[in-house]
C-alpha cells in the first residue's frame, strides 16, 4: 500500500539526459533536496523537463515500482517567467510548486537556474 509504504525517488529526463535521485525510505511527504546539472543545447529549442515520482518496491518484489505522479515543464518558459522576476529586482531563479499528474495527488517544489557553462 503506498499510503503506509512509500520510498519515494525521482527521475528526471532532460533531452537525451536521464537522472535517478536517491530513495527517501518510509516517508509519505519527502523532502528530496538533490541538485542536479543537466546541460541545455548551445542552440535551438531548449525542450522539456519531465520529473517523475516513484516509491520504490522492496528488493526481490516481482513488481515494478509505483508511479507516484510526474510532472513536466517547458524550459524556456520558465526562464522567461524568471527573467521577468529579475527584471521586477525579484531575483532571476525559478522556484515554483507544480502539481503531479498521473498518480496520487501532490506536488513538486522545482527549483531551476541556467548557468553559462565555459566551452572546453
């Protein structure tokens, strides 16, 4: 039952980019506080960010592990929305909470900030 047995982990796709976050045991209200850098194209489309919440079924189990919920967001759009806070001196980062889909309900507090990053 995922109400009494929840290990919720993320996974977060970014283009091509795949990353599995660590598994947060018996808790049904985690606080998954993981940075991830994942690399946006120099040009072109900057795409989308999917987050999906798992809880992870007990080693052995024959079961796959429970979708929770995901959610997804266009990455140049949240940068305009950000662009404009900075422009109002509120600060240039993305902080916002976005509901889950597909699951159980809840949501994701997503945190983003684009970086230059030097070309080698």
């Amino acid at each position: 039952d995922i109400a009494r047995h929840s290990h919720p982990y993320c996974i977060t796709t970014y283009n091509n980019q795949v990353v599995r976050g660590k598994t947060v045991p018996n808790s049904r209200n985690p606080v998954i506080k993981e940075s991830l850098t994942l690399y946006a194209p120099r040009t072109g489309p900057l795409g989308h960010v999917t987050i999906s919440l798992y809880s992870e079924e007990p080693s052995g189990s024959t079961q796959a592990d429970t979708l929770i919920g995901a959610t997804s967001f266009d990455v140049a759009e949240k940068l305009r929305a950000s662009e404009n806070k900075a422009a109002d001196g509120a600060g240039g980062d993305v902080h916002q909470w976005l509901p889950l889909d597909g699951g159980v309900s809840g949501s994701l507090h997503v945190s983003l900030r684009m970086e230059d990053v030097p070309e080698a």
